[in-house]
C-alpha cells in the first residue's frame, strides 16, 4: 500500500536562529538530514531538541535561516501547508473522536473518497496492529494502543516526513522496549525519513542512523551512535552518552617523550598528544584491577576502593588514585573476586585507550 | 482505608440526615402531597394538575416561563461566545480585565438590576431617548417579556463565560496543533476540533442559565410581569393563602422541570469529560491579531461589556441622584439615600446576622458531610450527599413555599408565634439554599489530601478528633474559606425563598428591602442604594474567594450555581 519514493526526503536545516523573546534557544544550527535516513536530536531539557522538531513542523519561526524539506524551502509555510507528520509526546488523540475518525482526520482534509478513506484508515490500524479498534474512544485505550493511533493518524497521509516527540516517554519501562522496536521496524519498512526527539542516549543509540547532540541551543556533536561513544570531541558528548572519568592536567615535555600530570599530580607516560593543557577521558569499562600481565601499552597506578555498587552484571567501584575518584567498571560473574572497601589495589589500562581533549 | 463506625459517627450522620429531612426533604414531600390532594376532600387526585392545564393564564405563563427561559440562554450565549473566544484565543492587552469585567454582572441580584435597566433602556430610558432624538425610533427592549430577557441574560450570562472560558482554557495547544499538522487550519480546525471540545462548558453553563431564569422569582415581578410560572405561583400563595393547591402544582412543575434541565445537561455531558486525555493542558495557542482586527475586536468587546455593566452604571446613578425621569440622567445628585437607608433600617444588620449564621451552618455541615461520604464506610453515606446536592434543583420558591406548608402548622415554644414566620426560619432556608456551594468547596478540597496525610498521623496514635482538627481541617481551610464566602456572598441576594418567609419588616434582609423599596417610585433611591451595598458585599465577597481559590489553582470547570 506505501508507496516508498513518496517517502524518500531530505531535510536541509540552514543557519537557524530562534529566539522566545530575548532568549536565545537555538544558535545558528545547520543540519542536514538524508532521504529515509533514522535521525535523532538527542539532549538533556531544555536544549532546544523538541523547538527545532516544531520548527520543522511549522510551529515555531526561526528568525534567521531556513528550512529545505526535499527541495522546497518551507520556512514561511504554515503547519497545515508542510505535509509532514508529526507524532505528539502525549498523543494529542481527540478525545471527541473516534479512533476511525482520529485516523480519517487527515484523509478528510484531503478530500479523499468515503470508500477510499475507509480502506486506507483500516490498512493503516493494521500496519500498527490495531485492526478492530475502529469504534473505540481513545479515552478507552491504554497508553501503548494511544501511540500506535497517533502513529497510524500520521502515517495514513503519507507525509513527506515523520516527526517523533519523544514518543516513549510516556510509556512504562517494558512497552516502551517494545514500542522502540516497532517504530524502528515500521520506519524500516516504509523507508520514511525520521526524526526522533529524545533526552534518552539508550533509545538515541538503539534506533538512530545518526544523532545530533544537543546542548544550550547548539549541536555539540553530530554522527553515527557508536562514533559518538567512542569518539567524543567534547566533554558534554562524552558525559550524555555514558559514564566517563575525565582528568585534567597538562602534557610536558620529558626527555623527549611527552608525559601527562593531572592536577592531582597522576602521571602518565610515553603519550601521544600535544603539550599544553588538555582533558584525558576514560570510560569506565577500560580499567583492571590487579592485573599481573607486562606489556608496554598497560599504565599502572596505585589506588584504594572507597566505594562499590552492584549493578547486577557489573560491579561499579570508586577507587581513590592520588585524591582523584575514578570509577571503574568490571564484569560480574558468580566467579568473580570481589574486593572490599579500604583495599589497596593497582588499577591498569591501555594507554591506546585514552582519548585527549584540549581545552 | 475507610475509618470505623464509632458512636460519636454514628450519632453525628443521624443528626445530619435528621437536619436534611426535616428542613428540605419534607417541605419538598409536602409540596408535592399538597399538589396531589383534593383540598376538600383530602383525597389523592391529578385535579388540581388538569385544573392548571385547562387555565389559559397558567398554560401561557408556562409557555412565557419557557420562553424566557430559552431566549435568555441564547441571549447570554451571544454575550459570552465573543468575550470567551477572543480572550483564549487572541492575544491582547487586558484579557484578564475583560474576563473579570465580565464577572461582575453575576454580584449583582437580577431584580435590582432590572429597575435600572428600565431607567436605561426602557420606552423612556437614556438609551431610547437619545434613539429618538437622533435616529427618529425606539427599540423595545424593556416591553414585557423582552425586559425579563434582558435582565435575566444581563445577570446570568457569565455562568456561560466562566464555563465556556474554562474548557477553552482546558483545551490542549496539541490538539490543535496535530490537527494543523494534519492540514487543517482555520474555521475548519474551529468547528471540528476547538467547537466540539469546549461544548461540555457550553452546555454546563447553558443548562444553568435555563434553570436559573425559569426560577427567577423577582425580576419578573419588579417590571410588572405576572404571567409567568414563577410570579404566578407566588401571587396565588400570597393572595389566596397557603391553602390554595395551585400555587403547589406551579412549584411542582417549577422543580420537575429544575430536575428535567439537570438531567437532560448530564445526559448531553456524558461520557464527554475531556479532560483526563488531555495530558499537557495550557490552553490554545494565542494568535496575534493584526491592526484591524484588533480593532474589531475592542468594538465588539467594548459594546457587550458596556451592556452588561448598565445595570451597574444605572443603580450608581439612580443611588446618587434625585429624580431620573423622562430625561437622560438624574437631574440632580444627593446622599440623602443613604443616609435615609442607615438611619431607618435594621436590613443590612439582618443580612449580616443571617448570612453568616447560614454560611456557618453551611461549612459545618459541608466539612462533616465530606468527611463522611469520602472517608467513613458508614451505610447511607452517600445520601447524605445526594440529598445536600438536591437542593442546588430545588427552587427557593418552592422551598420557601414548602416552609410555609410544613411548619406554620406548629407554633414556636411559650408563643402564639408561628415557626415559620419566626425570623431563624429564613437563616435555616438560607442555610439549605447555599449548603450544595459549601459541600461543593469541601468536597474539592477534602479530595485533594491524601489520605495517607491522616494514616500518618494515625500510625502516631492521634484520634480521628485530633486528625480531623489538626490534619483536615488545616489542609481544607482555604477550600472552607472559600466556601463559606460563596454562600455568604450569595445568601446576601436571594429573594426567592426569603420573600415568602418574610413576615415582619423589622425580620427582612437587605434583598426583600431593596424589592420592598423598589415598588415604589419614592422608594427607588433608597433601593437602589440598598443594591449598591448589597453589591459591594457580594463584590468584596466574590473577590476574596476567587484569590482563596486561585491560590489553589483549581482548574476545573467552576459550577457557581
């Protein structure tokens, strides 16, 4: 019933600027999201995500730039005008409606045959597997069923776009796995371009093609998921997606090698960056403890736990290096040596492992 | 958890319900008995309801009753609509005011506004004077029925406002959004999404206009209009005596067709609470109206409001001024109706003494009935609240009718006195009249406080005295303020069962003076600056339970009736 090519559309964001009144909310961003690609804006409240989504949809104005939907600049378009869909945080289903007539809403502002209408909202109730709800309130309905009728109303007009609103933020923990993969998997099939907006990195790195981070109206960091984990530029993109040790210092020159001091006087060896001050980030993950092997790449340091917490397949320690609290992160396996609070440990890593900030 | 049923409970709920039956369920009963009865005799009989149906002046009273009834609810609605709309929907400078100005009207009781209104826009008031003078013609706006119309949308249209003002403020900015979203834009996106969401307020407010007007004992009768239900009842029981089974059948079909209003609005109403679906809340999104627009705008809301506040506008006036006859204003303005009215009068000590008897009856017995129907398991519970609410149908004329029926019959201890003509009856029917705002207000706020609050402070081993003193009572205080205000303000102005239980001058409230003063023409000046003061009182009422309440921002539809 879709028809794909329909579906196939860019989204050109230009030099936007949005103020609400003399608050500056979004700042001059530029975006550039490909025909069927799974887009995310990810970030904490308040960072200017969902004001860039009604943006798009034609909600709010950017007093600066444009927005190119395919080849058409709609900046000055109406909402009405866009033929994007776009699914609301909490539904926005009519109440006074029902769930067939939420659905045709949108057909019927086309002025879509009765007959016509009538297949298209029940092939679209299938495709969100609520064939059957027809006559139903939304009142009615359980929250998970609301957001498959909210999708199924935007989808059946086949817009050029779909927009999320933070779709799951609503739903209880285990619907909320459930409906992830069912959007992905609807998204997938249809192939329409996808704009997710989510405070959530878990969701953000399970569903996206690619996410832009974003922070005080700025895009901190923009690419694939795991290029965004693994290599973070910055210390806010590092801190959202996953936990992180950061130490801050400066990289000297020492006989001709470079070595990094902390400000809490850790020294690190044989590094590969620049002098000057910088940041050095470490996931959690990437640290032993007591680990007897030698090899050149493996730093060691001394330190004492003065902390644990059992996450179930982790055990999450604090260990105090040098005055400096850097967590680390083992797996858990009913094996596992377990050490306690006051134990004098060394923790190690690999010094490939480091990534540098200058700051 | 639902508390045990102690003694003291036990006793407390029979004193309650022995109060409700008593002093509203049997005067009630007794109308309707005495309707049924041949007074000769004393047999059951629909007679009396045939006898009604075959008087040609009774047939047209009800049909004229109808018909203002109608009329005001279509006029009132032509008041608010545009006041409601362009206030959540636009944005511009003084909604708030405009909203509030809008108010107003309802502080003022219907029939003293009727007399000004006559002075303003009656065959020779300012407004037709100034018609004739410049256009050639007059308008009849105050001729029979048309000035009971007038008057009674004038007073009862904001009901509609705050309602209609209400849902629209209810109405979630996605609801409208997604419907853009799905291209619609416009009267379009107006009447399928904004229209039907706002028509539970409608109706709430609409239902109670119709209701109101058909009950309405004293407008009618200051601008002379008889052949209507209301009047004709009270007409037949003051000329005739209380004896006559007629009046009895009018106040029947007076609360029969009460109760059919309410029944027929909670029918179109259910199933039809939007709000628990419309998570976000906040309202319609405001648009900027351009120059013009604006223009229109201020026009049409400059002109209804200057409408509904003439009554207002005329009472000041007729207050200060001397003789306001066949001419545009008085012709000269003086004090000496006040000073008249505070040198001769004990009406604003009784409104005072009767009003806060009443409204303190009313909070008592708001806060335990509450308390019982919401936190006690006690079997019957719930009746308690039915019967309370009832009375909100029941209209003062036929209670005040059945006051007269039940208890003149029984004479107060060590006098000849009848009971109801001792003064403590008018505080009782004030008290029943106004109980269902006091219930309402404590309702509303009992069910706000946990109740984990009390079980907290019952795991410390407190009473339920202790918890109902130092947890409940605290946490309700503003909704008891509020409500205690509500019924003040508003037993400040009834007429319609107080003019029926009046039987001494030196007993009457302010209301029945100012209807008293107003018969005559001598009269009006000192009336109407008995209305100003009756207005103030409501007025400073009014406000200072909408501060109360808007410190609880409670956003749901407010019912004032």
């Amino acid at each position: 019933m879709y028809d794909n090519s329909n579906f196939q559309t860019g989204v050109n964001i230009k030099d936007v600027d949005v103020f609400y009144g003399k608050n500056h909310v979004i700042k001059n961003i530029n975006i550039d999201i490909k025909p069927g690609e799974f887009f995310t804006f990810l970030g904490p409240s308040g960072c200017g995500k969902t004001t860039l989504l009604r943006l798009i949809a034609g909600f709010e104005s950017a007093s600066k730039g444009k927005v190119i939907i395919g080849e058409n600049d709609v900046t000055t378009l109406p909402p009405w005008k866009r033929n994007i869909g776009m699914v609301f945080q909490n539904y926005a289903l009519w109440p006074h409606m029902s769930v067939f007539k939420n659905v045709a809403f949108g057909l019927e502002q086309k002025k879509i045959e009765k007959i016509e209408i009538f297949s298209l909202v029940k092939n679209s109730l299938e495709l969100v597997g609520l064939e059957g709800f027809e006559n139903r309130r939304p009142s009615q309905l359980s929250g998970g069923q609301q957001q498959r009728v909210a999708l199924a109303r935007t989808l059946v007009v086949k817009p050029m776009i779909l927009l999320l609103d933070e779709p799951l933020s609503n739903l209880d923990a285990k619907l909320r796995i459930q409906m992830r993969k069912d959007i992905l998997h609807l998204q997938r099939k249809l192939g329409i371009t996808t704009i997710f907006v989510t405070h959530d990195q878990e969701e953000a790195n399970v569903m996206s093609d690619r996410v832009a981070v974003l922070n005080n109206g700025i895009v901190e960091q923009l690419g694939r998921p795991e290029d965004l984990y693994n290599n973070p530029i910055n210390l806010f993109t590092a801190n959202f997606l996953g936990t992180t040790n950061t130490l801050e210092g400066e990289v000297v020159s020492n006989n001709g090698k470079l070595k990094f001091i902390s400000k809490e006087n850790i020294e690190i060896n044989n590094i590969k960056f620049k002098t000057g001050k910088c940041k050095i980030l470490l996931r959690p993950q990437n640290f032993y403890i007591n680990n007897n092997e030698i090899k050149d790449e493996l730093v060691k340091l001394k330190g004492k736990i003065v902390e644990k917490e059992f996450l179930g397949n982790i055990l999450r320690y604090t260990i105090n290096v040098s005055e400096k609290k850097i967590l680390v992160d083992l797996i858990h396996e009913d094996n596992s040596l377990i050490y306690k609070i006051e134990d004098e440990i060394e923790l190690s890593f690999d010094i490939n492992k480091l990534r540098f900030l200058e700051s | 958890m639902k508390l045990r049923n102690t003694v003291s409970l036990k006793l407390t709920f029979f004193l309650i319900a022995s109060f409700l039956i008593i002093f509203l369920v049997i005067p009630v009963v007794s109308v309707f008995y005495t309707a049924f009865i041949d007074p000769y005799s004393g047999n059951f009989t629909i007679v009396n309801f045939l006898d009604f149906f075959k008087n040609r002046l009774f047939i047209e009273s009800f049909f004229n009753s109808f018909y203002v009834a109608i009329m005001s609810v279509i006029l009132a609605s032509t008041f608010a609509l545009p006041l409601s709309y362009f206030t959540t929907r636009f944005q511009f400078r003084g909604s708030v005011l405009i909203q509030s100005l809008g108010f107003i009207p309802l502080i003022m009781p219907p029939f003293v506004g009727a007399v000004a209104l006559k002075l303003l826009f009656g065959t020779n008031g300012t407004v037709n004077l100034f018609l004739n003078k410049w256009m050639g013609f007059k308008v009849p706006f105050m001729e029979g029925l048309n000035g009971v119309i007038f008057a009674e949308s004038i007073h009862y249209f904001p009901f509609i406002l705050i309602n209609l003002v209400a849902s629209l403020n209810n109405i979630d900015k996605t609801m409208e959004e997604s419907a853009q979203n799905l291209g619609s834009s416009g009267l379009n996106l107006f009447r399928k999404i904004v229209l039907p969401l706002s028509m539970p307020g409608y109706v709430a407010g609409a239902s109670l206009v119709f209701l109101k007007v058909f009950d309405d004992l004293g407008t009618p009768l200051l601008l002379d209009i008889n052949n209507m239900l209301a009047p004709q009842a009270y007409l037949r029981i003051s000329a005739i005596g209380i004896d006559d089974p007629m009046g009895y059948v009018m106040a029947v079909i007076l609360v029969v067709t009460s109760l059919s209003a309410m029944w027929i609005a909670k029918l179109a109403l259910a199933g039809k609470d939007y709000s628990m679906l419309q998570k976000g809340g906040g309202g319609l999104a405001k648009r900027k109206l351009n120059f013009m627009e604006k223009i229109m705008a201020y026009g049409v809301i400059i002109f209804i409001l200057f409408i509904v506040l003439a009554p207002h506008i005329g009472l000041t006036l007729l207050s200060f001024g001397t003789i306001w006859s066949f001419s545009y204003f008085p012709d000269a303005y003086t004090l000496n109706h006040y000073k008249e009215i505070f040198e001769t009068s004990n009406f604003i000590k009784n409104t005072f003494l009767y009003c806060s008897i009443a409204a303190f009856i009313d909070i008592l017995l708001g806060v335990l009935i509450s308390y019982i129907v919401i936190r006690t398991s006690i079997r019957g519970r719930e009746f308690l609240d039915y019967i309370a609410m009832a009375a909100l149908a029941i209209p003062g004329l036929a209670l005040g009718i059945g006051y007269l029926r039940t208890f003149y019959q029984y004479n107060l201890p060590f006098s000849n006195q009848p009971l109801a003509s001792w003064w403590f009856i008018i505080v009782i029917a004030l008290t029943i009249r106004r109980l269902p705002y006091a219930l309402r207000a404590c309702n509303a706020a009992l069910t706000q406080i946990s109740i984990y609050l009390e079980e907290s402070a019952e795991v410390f081993g407190a009473s339920r005295y202790i918890i109902l003193k130092k947890i409940v009572i605290p946490l309700m205080i503003a909704g008891i303020l509020a409500g205690f205000i509500t019924s003040f303000a508003t037993a400040a102005v009834e007429l319609s069962a107080t003019i029926m239980l009046v039987s001494n001058e030196i007993d009457a409230p302010l209301s029945y003076a100012i209807y008293a003063y107003m018969q005559t023409a001598a009269g009006r000046g000192p009336g109407a600056a008995l209305g100003v003061i009756a207005v103030v009182i409501v007025g400073v009422g009014t406000y200072f339970s909408q501060r109360i309440i808007e410190r609880k921002q409670s956003e749901k539809l407010i019912n004032l009736n």
